[in-house]
C-alpha cells in the first residue's frame, strides 16, 4: 500500500513481470509458428478428411492463439493496475469477455467437427 492508501506494485516487480510476459508472448509465437508448420504437413493426405482435419486444426490453432494472447494482454493490464478496484474492473471484463468468446469458439469448433462427421459418412 501506498502513503495514499492505494495498491501499487513495486517498480522491480512490474519490471520483472513486463520482461516475463514479453518472454512468454515470444515463446508462445515461436511454438504457434511450429504448430502451423506441422498442420501445414499435415494437411498433405487424403482430400475431405485432409481439408476437414486442415480446416479444426486451423481453428484449434487460431483460438489458442487468441485466448493466450488475451491472457497475456490480461496479465499486462494487470501489472499496471493502479487500485484494487481496477484489479477487479479488469479482472471481471476478461473473465465475461473469455466466457463469450469460448462459448463461440467451442459453438464453431463443433460445427466443424459435425461437418467433418457428416462428409466421413457420403458415399464416394
């Protein structure tokens, strides 16, 4: 607590959590670049299977990447929180915010995955 009474986090400490978060954003592309090169490899075998399996792993790939980098983004405002209050301004923003876009993604990803039952099952 502060003279005035407010939450703060110590200057080294943001300072350390800003390095680690830069640190795991990079990470994170680096294991995302991999990810896609290994759909990408993948998607080489077998026409509506290969585009169903190319089309969920896209998808897969594409919402891991949004909700890291939505909790990274979280944790950044975090670190620059100035009270409790925005602590859990913030806290209750990304908590609705995850909530609705997980509910969509889950909602195309079983489309997705209907889709591909569905073409599995055509006569060729």
């Amino acid at each position: 607590m502060s003279d005035n009474g407010h939450f703060e986090i110590p200057k080294d400490v943001r300072s350390a959590a800003e390095a680690s978060f830069d640190q795991a954003r990079k990470a994170f592309e680096s294991f995302l670049g991999s990810a896609q090169q290994t759909a990408q490899t993948w998607a080489g075998s077998g026409e509506a299977a290969r585009a169903n399996a190319k089309d969920i792993t896209a998808k897969a790939i594409s919402y891991a990447e949004k909700n890291v980098q939505a909790s990274l983004t979280y944790a950044q405002q975090l670190v620059h929180a100035s009270d409790l209050g925005e602590v859990m301004r913030l806290h209750s923003e990304y908590v609705q915010a995850q909530m609705k876009t997980l509910a969509e993604q889950a909602s195309e990803i079983g489309q997705a995955v209907t889709r591909a039952a569905l073409d599995s099952t055509k006569p060729r």
